[in-house]
C-alpha cells in the first residue's frame, strides 16, 4: 500500500488519496470519555472471548510507535487491543482510520476524534509520530478483512508499502500485534461475487457463519501478542528499500502469527 498514492480500505489504516489531514481531528483525544464510556461498553465482549493481551512489556512507553496490526473480519480484536494497551501502558493508540467508514457524518467524526482515530492519511501518520504518539495501522484493510478461512493464519498485505515508508520516513519503532485466533470467529467463504465485489468497490460482504449456520460469533478465547520494537532502517529514500523493509516486516508478522498458532494449537 503506497501512502502517496492509493486509498486504504480498513477500519485501520496507513493510506489515503488525500495528503492532509484537518489538524482539529488531529488534537488529543478525550481520555477521560474512553476510560468512561468505551472502556465499560467493550468489558462483556471481552469476557465473551476471554480476551488477554501477552508481552504488553514490550511496547515502548514513550517516544514515536506505529503499531501494525493484522485485520480479522470481526474487527472488533482490534478495539480490544487498543483498549488493553491503554489499561496496561497508560498509551492510547491513535488509529488512522478510513475516511468513508469513520468521518462519513458529523457526529461521526466528534466521536472518532474523541477516542483518538484519525483519517488514515500519510500527513496524519507523520504528524502524529513527530508529537511521538502511538499510531496504530492494519496495511492489510477490507482485503485481508474478508479473506477465506483457507487463507486464515497469515497476513494479506499484497504489496501494501504504505506503512513502511512511513515507519522509514519518521524513524519510528515498530511494534506488531496479532490475534490469530480471530480469524476462528467466523468461517469465511471464498465465493466469485465477495472476490468481484471487492475489485469493484473494495468493499464487500463475504459469505460466512459462525455459530452454527448463523452470523453469531464465535466465542473463541482471543489472545493479543506483541512484538520486540523493531528500529527501521537508514532511509535514503529509494523505493528498493521501501519494498525490502515491507518484506522484513510482512515476514516478522507471519512468524509472530506462527509462533502464537502453535502456542495456542491453532488449526
């Protein structure tokens, strides 16, 4: 994914056609509103799946981070997540969100802001990291969203560059986070029309159950692992080096995702 260039499809995102982000929607969130309403509203979904957050030690507490997520179809891991991380860091993680999906009303938008989410813009991820915030993206969208069951367990990012310039054009540390288990909410189908759907309009409705034949999500016990920091490299600016450390990064969230697969017997 190209920060420059082309738009993000997800919930969580690095890239956006637009350059700029307003900087009103880029002021500091409403801590006080999350730890009183977001926080109480996402406690029974966490107990529903049990949710824990493993190795919260090694996010940096303070400093530039941008955080890369993987993207389950239920989404909702994330926000799990991010409200984990703020429980057991003190960090709120500012997702770059997609425009349609988070700024599409005015009301929309107030609330967005107030928990922290951002437009998924490259201005915004530059300008949040150099306040030395904790920025969080997901480079694989709605395509790694409602990717098959078969396909489950591994990142979709399909050449989705965005993020890693980013982390090399500011110097952050990057931090990745998985929950691999969330890919076990739903039993997804690969179909013709979800597949052409998606190339038409990058949004599209997969065919899927979860509990029994209905769209009832599973109640699978979700775990969150993070990663060491991992210090980008020297950016000269070429794209070589941008696609190279996209591969470096795509490889150590595939064997993060591994190793908590096999840690939890995952099938």
């Amino acid at each position: 994914m190209d920060t420059s260039t082309r738009s993000s499809d997800g919930p969580v995102v690095a890239d956006s056609t637009s350059a700029d982000a307003p900087s009103d929607v880029l002021g500091p969130p409403d801590l006080s509103f999350v730890k009183t309403y977001i926080e109480p509203l996402c406690r029974p979904l966490a107990l529903y799946h049990r949710h824990s957050l493993v190795h919260a030690e090694r996010l940096p507490l303070s400093g530039p981070v941008l955080l890369v997520c993987t993207h389950s179809f239920a989404s909702y891991d994330l926000v799990l997540l991010v409200v984990s991380l703020l429980q057991q860091t003190g960090r709120l993680a500012r997702a770059l969100g997609h425009k349609q999906l988070w700024f599409f009303h005015p009301l929309m938008s107030s609330l967005s802001q107030r928990i922290g989410v951002v437009p998924g813009t490259p201005d915004a991820g530059h300008k949040l990291l150099a306040a030395g915030e904790l920025v969080a993206v997901a480079p694989g969208g709605t395509r790694e969203a409602i990717r098959h069951s078969g396909e489950r367990f591994r990142v979709s990012w399909h050449n989705r560059n965005g993020f890693a310039r980013l982390a090399l054009q500011t110097g952050a540390k990057v931090v990745f986070a998985a929950t691999p288990a969330a890919d076990q909410i739903f039993t997804l189908y690969d179909n013709p029309l979800t597949r052409a759907l998606y190339d038409r309009f990058k949004l599209a409705p997969p065919l899927l159950r979860g509990i029994g034949p209905t769209p009832i999500p599973r109640p699978v016990k979700l775990t969150s692992y993070l990663s060491e920091p991992l210090v980008p490299p020297p950016f000269s600016g070429s794209e070589d080096e941008v696609h190279a450390f996209r591969n470096t990064c795509e490889s150590l969230m595939n064997a993060l995702i591994a190793e908590a697969v096999t840690k939890e017997g995952l099938a």
